[in-house]
C-alpha cells in the first residue's frame, strides 16, 4: 500500500464533501426526485461506459453477471428516490441525519447477509442510535414523513452496500457501478409510468429542466457521482479501510455545515433535531474506534493461544 501524501488527504476530504454536497443539490434542482434519478443514472452509467472503454477494458461480464449486478441498481434507484424525496419533503439536515441511520441497519443485516456474528458493540450503539432517531422525531414530527424516508434510504444504502463488498471480490469495481448505474437508471424508467399515473398531481412527468437544471444535474452526476466514486476507488489502494470509514463517516456533517449556510437551516431545525442528530454521528463517529480496539483484542487473545 502506498503511503498516503498530504494532497489525498485533502482529495480524500473533498471527495466526502462532494457526497454531503448531494442532499444540496437535490434541493436546489427543481425537477422531483424520480425525474432527477432518471437524469443522474443514465449520465453516470453513460459516463462510466465510456471510461470503461477508454482504459481498454471489457464490458463483458456474461449475461448472468449483468442481470445479477443491474438488479442491485433497482435498490440504488429506490435508495436515490427515497434520499432526494426526503431533502425535499423536509430538509437537508433531517435527511442527511436519517441517512446516518445506515450503520444501524449494517449491524442488522450484515449477520443475515454473511457469516458475521452479531457483535455486543454494534447492538450497542445500534440501540443508541434509536435513541437519537427517537429525539428528532419528537421534536420534528412535522417532518416525520422525509424522516422515515431517509431511513428508508439508509435501509437500501446498507442492504447494496452489503451486496457491494461480495460482488466488488470477483470483478473491477468501476465495471459494477456502470452496470449498477444502468440497471438503476432501467429501474426508474420502468417506475415512471407508476409514478405518472397515481404519484403526480397533474399526470405528466416533468422531464423539461432550466439552464440552472442542467448544471446541477451535470455537478451530481459527473462529479459528485462519477469523479467523487472512481478517486474513492484509487484513494483505498492508499488508505487502510479504517481510514476511509472514519472519514465517510463526515458526509452528514459536512452536508448539515453546507445546509446552514447555503439555506440557512438553523432557523428552521429545534434544539431536540440537534441534540438527536449529535446522539447519532456520535455514535457514528464510535463505530469504528469500537471496531479497532475490538480487533486489536481478538489479535492479543489469538497470539496469547499456545500454537
């Protein structure tokens, strides 16, 4: 592994920036959310294609492994309808403090997933992280409905990401988000004629986008998602998996920071939504120091064993 120079680290940051930045920008783009999907997916797989083939690389994958891989991009797509949804119902804070929830269900699933056993610490701060979800709603039930929405969305970011770290073993990671992004992007075209019929106000669906559209759509989809996903990529040949945990870990504070000065949210936010968002990156934040000196205590157990 290469030693990491004081330029990643600044590129690494930017990087977790650029995904708090997301919530933003799904405010500020005034097509709905579905619509917005539809955009981003196709561009971002078109884009990844054409990167692809630019390295030399094959998208050949077998048909099994296609249908397999873009069948995960159907969770990704509910994932994004549900996280833009929820910005837009509510606000950036409460869906960027919902999605936080994503380590909650990680500690649930995983077990179910995999052969992980169940660990007392991830109960532990999974229970505490209700906690925190418990004080927001009581004091913002007003925005109960973008809440639930962004633990749904946390809910699918765990369930893919769990399916992610099996796949991301057997083939190059790019070639799994171009067809994750294709199948995400067919799932939204499929879901549009659902959505127009009984979803919309006025039965049409509202593709049509201003100049301001195109540029946002163009920021999320090209950098935000395509540049942000693939110098995530070469960044963890650099860095240990702590690192990039512990760091991904800031998205939600530096999407709340980027809220309170771009819309001025701390007007709109009580004290109780603070109070329970800091209970939930606290817990957050603990996750993986929990995991380090967990690990670093098997390892002593382990060599403390007569051989």
């Amino acid at each position: 592994m290469e030693t990491p120079r004081f330029k990643d680290y600044l590129e690494l940051h930017f990087i977790i920036l650029l995904w708090g930045f997301t919530a933003i920008l799904g405010k500020l783009i005034s097509i709905p959310a579905v619509e917005l999907v539809f955009f981003r997916t196709i561009i971002t797989a078109v884009a990844l294609g054409l990167l692809i083939k630019f390295r030399g690389q094959s998208l050949n994958i077998g048909r099994k492994n296609a249908v397999r891989i873009a069948s995960v991009g159907f969770l990704i797509a509910a994932h994004w309808i549900l996280f833009f949804a929820s910005a837009r119902v509510s606000s950036v804070s409460i869906c960027l403090a919902g999605l936080s929830t994503s380590s909650l269900w990680t500690s649930f699933l995983e077990p179910l997933f995999t052969k992980k056993k169940v660990k007392a610490h991830e109960v532990a701060l999974a229970v505490l992280i209700m906690v925190g979800l418990y004080i927001i709603f009581r004091f913002e039930f007003d925005h109960a409905v973008g809440i639930a929405m962004a633990v749904g969305s946390a809910f699918l970011a765990s369930c893919f990401t769990i399916i992610n770290s099996k796949l991301t073993k057997q083939m190059p990671a790019t070639t799994i988000t171009c067809y994750e992004m294709a199948g995400a992007w067919l799932a939204t075209t499929l879901f549009l004629p659902f959505y127009r019929t009984f979803m919309t106000d006025t039965g049409q669906l509202q593709l049509a986008v201003s100049w301001a559209d195109v540029l946002w759509i163009g920021i999320l989809a090209i950098v935000c998602t395509f540049y942000a996903y693939t110098a995530a990529v070469r960044l963890m040949q650099k860095f240990s998996a702590y690192t990039m945990n512990l760091t991904v870990n800031l998205e939600p504070v530096y999407g709340i920071l980027l809220a309170f000065f771009i819309f001025n949210e701390a007007e709109q936010m009580s004290a109780g939504f603070y109070y329970g968002a800091a209970i939930i990156l606290f817990s957050v934040f603990l996750h993986p120091i929990l995991e380090a000196v967990v690990n670093r205590r098997q390892r002593k157990l382990k060599n403390a064993l007569p051989n």
